[in-house]
C-alpha cells in the first residue's frame, strides 16, 4: 500500500509513477536515508577508533 493512498484526493491505481507529491516522497525519503547513512559512517569510524586505542591499552601477557 502506497502512503499516499489514504490521504491524497486525487489517487488512482497507477498515478504514483507521475505524481509530483510521491516524486516529492520519495526524494525525501532518499535524503533522510543518506543523512542517516552519513551518521552511522561517522560515528561507526569513531567507535572503530575508540575501540582501537583502548585494545592498544590492555596488558598483554608474554609470549613464553
């Protein structure tokens, strides 16, 4: 079921393909997915990071 089915006055089966709202949607959509995408990167690096120097931190034992 499409999201605008419900709520647009002027839906009919097959009008999505042109409608400049679901264009709209759907481009919005796609922004708010590579925002979110750009987060994770950023923050997924920062942990790798953080991660990285608190294992350079343990005590090893030596190698016998």
């Amino acid at each position: 079921m499409l999201p605008c089915q419900s709520s647009c006055p002027a839906y009919c089966p097959g009008c999505h393909k042109t409608c400049a709202c679901w264009k709209r949607f759907q481009q919005e959509q796609r922004e708010e997915r590579q925002a979110k995408k750009q987060y994770l990167r950023f923050y997924m690096t920062l942990c790798d990071q953080v991660t990285r120097q608190y294992r350079a931190m343990q005590v090893r034992r030596p190698a016998w």
